[in-house]
C-alpha cells in the first residue's frame, strides 16, 4: 500500500494499459488478417462471404468434372492407337521381308 491507501500507483496503471492496448490491438489485428479471423468474420456477417466462396467452388467442380468426363474415354483411344502400331509393325515387317526375298521364279 502506499501513502494513500491504494495498492497501485494511478501513474503506473496508464502505462500498462498503454501496453495491453497497444499489444492487445496488435494482436488482434493479426489475427483478424489470418484464415481463422476471416473465418470469423464470415461467421458475424450471416457466412455472405462463405456463399460466394461456395458459388466459386462449385463452378470449379463443374469444370473438374468436365474434365474427368472427356478423360474417361483416353484409355479408349490408347487402345486404339495401341491396335494401329501393332498394324503398322506388321506392315513394315512384311515390307521389308518382301524386300529381302529373292524373286520367284
């Protein structure tokens, strides 16, 4: 205690809570620039953000399925480009045994 009776001194109590504010308000503007702060405010402002993300994010599934759609018929066609290089080794090698064959007679 000190002369007058109080357990703290007014003067000291100013500046620690300029400390806390100042730090306080530090913290809690990085916080509300991270995910979870966003996060947050998406949360008090009725998730208005949330649905625009959920708008986004679905048009991104359109067009992945899109994709995985017109994907779903490559094994179609490297089968059928297999089938023609095994055609076209045939021909080559049949050529070229012709070639090698002395003429009849």
């Amino acid at each position: 205690m000190n002369r007058n009776g109080a357990l703290v001194n007014p003067d000291d109590l100013v500046g620690l809570v300029a400390v806390v504010l100042l730090f306080g308000g530090g913290t809690v503007f990085l916080v509300s620039m991270s995910p979870v702060g966003k996060a947050i405010a998406a949360r008090v402002l009725g998730k208005k953000l949330a649905a625009a993300a959920d708008d986004e994010t679905a048009e991104e599934l359109k067009e992945l399925r899109t994709e995985l759609e017109e994907m779903r018929h490559l094994p179609e066609q490297l089968s059928e480009l297999g089938e023609r290089v095994d055609f076209m080794e045939r021909m080559i090698a049949k050529q070229r045994e012709a070639e090698r064959l002395p003429p009849a007679r």
